[in-house]
C-alpha cells in the first residue's frame, strides 16, 4: 500500500478527468478507502449516469447532485455493495428518481467479523446487470464487465466512448484488492484479472487512488504478486505447518497493525484456493502441504 498524498484532497469537489467523466470524492478516508470513495458521473449532456455514489453522506450526495447539475441521472450504477459504494444510491434515487443499476444484491451466509468495509444490506437495484449488458445515454454506453473475486457480486464498467473502465475495487489506483472469504474467492478474483488482460481498456478509473493510465502493466504486476504470495505460501507450509496467524510476520514486513486482519484474511483466500485446486489441508486451523 502507498502513503496518503498530501492534503488538501478534492473532497466534494468535481474533477473533470476527460469530456465524459467527472470524479468527485466522498469524505470517508479510512486505512482501507485510502482518501475515501471515488464517485464518478459520465455524461456530459441531458442525462447522466452515477457510478459508485459511495457512503450515506449527506454531504457527498449533495456534492454528486452539485456536480450532475440540470441533467437527468439516467442510471446510479453500482459495482459492488460493501458500505462505502452503495448506500447513497437509495438517497440519491429518493432525490432524484432515477433507477438503481448494476450488480446484484448479496446475502452474506456469514456472521464473522471483517476488517474490510461491511456489506450494504439495504442494496436493492431495480435491474441487474448482467454480463455485457449496456446503459446507455446521451453520448456515453456503459457495458457491464463481470468481475468476481473481490466480492461475487462486483462489476465493472467500460465506457466505451472512452476506452475507460471504471473498476470499483477489483483494480485499486492505490493497493491491491482485499480478498476476504467466505464471499471474497482468490480463485475467481485470478480469473477476473486474467479477463482484464485480454481487454484493451486505455485507462481505469478505480474507487480508490489515481486513475491507471497503464492498465495491462498494472495488472501483469497483480497477478505476478498474488502468484508471489501463493508461492511464499507454499515455502512456508513446506517447512512446517502452521495456523494463519504464523504466516503474517513472514509475508508482511512492516506492516500496520491495523491491516493484520485483512492481510490473514488474505492468506486464508490463498489457502482455501490452494485447498481446492489440491495443494493444502488443514487439520483444526493448521495448514500444511499436501
């Protein structure tokens, strides 16, 4: 993870990243949303779409609305639902009547603490998006690209007008993504960064952290560190095995305190994807080789 820049941050503030694309920044900085939320709003005629409106913050909803102006919100379109992406959608669709979009909502099958940001369980779109499938505008097309891994129900969406991809928290501009199960899936979360790499996207426009001008470089670097890990993983079980806990110090030099949960709940992701591709067993939370 990279250092916060320095203040002033853009909060509230609309920046216009290219002729179609405006960003404006929730004010919920935390270790685990860098600066904070990323909201997006494409369009630059009569209707509009909102993309991630983030947290319930009476503020930055009024800072969105500010920024879409006179248009009309064609779509407020989600890519996943933990609690700093979509619970302004149901107060901006109150406001604004227009329909809630994009992944579909999640029931959690687990009670067990997180380190990450918690699931919105008041989510409820009025049409899911399957893969491929577009809103459109005045001047811009949103296709919706299926992401899984992050969370099972995480998309992403391209503009096509623009060769962007607009990435929620599947390719962050400042960290890696945090895979916690049981909803969070390494596997599938591999897979979704291998599906990115046969894209031709010219620019990401993630939830958090800059925009990514070098995609396919970025994600080459993902996926060679998840392999990284996954290998580090293995070494360690192959010299002893051990509960999660053992494995952090190993792996995460330095590393904050704070993110000692979610880094354990990450090696549990590899492990369990270990588990199931036959390279790992566990006998009452202790991990080995097989």
């Amino acid at each position: 993870m990279t250092g916060l820049p320095e203040k002033p941050w853009p909060t509230g503030t609309a920046e216009q990243l290219d002729p179609l694309i405006r960003r404006v920044l929730a004010p919920n900085p935390s270790p685990y949303t860098y600066t904070g939320t990323q909201s997006y709003v494409v369009g630059a005629g009569d209707d509009v779409a909102v993309i991630d409106p983030g947290p319930n913050e009476p503020a930055h909803i009024d800072a969105i609305l500010a920024t879409v102006g006179d248009a009309k919100i064609a779509a407020i379109m989600c890519t996943h639902t933990h609690r700093d992406h979509s619970p302004a959608a149901a107060p901006l669709a109150e406001r604004t009547g227009a329909p809630i979009v994009g992944c579909a909502p999640l029931v959690l099958k687990s009670d067990r603490p997180r380190a990450d940001e918690s699931f919105d369980t008041t989510y409820a779109p009025d049409r899911v998006l399957e893969d491929g499938e577009q809103m459109t505008g005045t001047g811009w097309t949103l296709t919706a690209v299926h992401t899984p891994g992050h969370t099972s129900n995480h998309l992403c969406f391209a503009l096509e007008e623009s060769k962007a991809l607009f990435t929620g928290d599947h390719v962050m501009g400042w960290s890696t993504s945090v895979v916690i199960p049981p909803d969070g899936d390494m596997g599938e979360y591999m897979k979704s960064l291998e599906r990115l790499m046969g894209r031709d996207d010219a620019v990401y426009h993630a939830a958090h952290g800059a925009a990514i001008t070098k995609p396919q470089q970025l994600v080459r670097g993902m996926i060679g560190h998840r392999r990284q890990r996954e290998n580090q993983i293995l070494r360690l079980m192959g010299e002893a095995a051990r509960p999660i806990p053992e494995f952090i110090p190993a792996m995460y030099k330095g590393l904050d305190e704070r993110l000692i949960p979610a880094a354990e709940m990450s090696v549990e992701a590899h492990l369990i994807d270990l588990e199931k591709r036959g390279l790992a067993a566990q006998d009452a939370g202790v991990w080995r080789t097989i």
